[in-house]
C-alpha cells in the first residue's frame, strides 16, 4: 500500500490544483476511443451489393460444359429480360 500511497498522493495533488488539466487528461483517453470506435471493424465488413442477384441453377452431375453453358446463357437472357 505504502508504493501505491506513493504513486497516488502526487497525482492526487496534481489533479487538486489543475482540476480543468486533470479532466483533460482523463477525457483525453473516452475521446481517442470514440474517435477509433468509428474506424474499427470496417475492414472486416464486406461490401454490400444489393443490385444483384445470386442465382443457383444447379445442372445434372454429368451435362457436358457445352450444354451447362448454354443453360447459364439461357439464364442471363431471362434475367436480362431477352427472349430466350
């Protein structure tokens, strides 16, 4: 207690004489923080598309990758609103 005593008595001072300077000091920390809570996390938020869609047309097992093509062309002309 006595090294805790030691290190708390002059900043206990300090903050008696300078109170506008001791509330500095502790507002300046609440404020650094605010500012960083702002920036953290966007990084890990991705970037929303909301535009588009995401279409799942599953084609058999063993349809050949001509014919799948065809199937996705056939796909996007409908969506585009083409005929088919």
């Amino acid at each position: 207690m006595r090294s805790v005593h030691r290190m708390y008595a002059p900043l206990f001072s300090f903050a008696l004489q300078r109170p506008r300077s001791a509330v500095l000091l502790g507002a300046a920390p609440v404020v650094l923080a605010l500012a960083a809570a702002g920036i953290l996390g966007r990084e890990f938020m991705p970037k929303l598309e909301e535009g588009n869609f995401w279409i799942r047309a599953p084609c058999p097992p063993r349809s050949p990758l001509e014919q799948s093509a065809r199937y996705v062309g056939h796909i996007r002309a409908i969506r585009a609103g083409l005929p088919p």
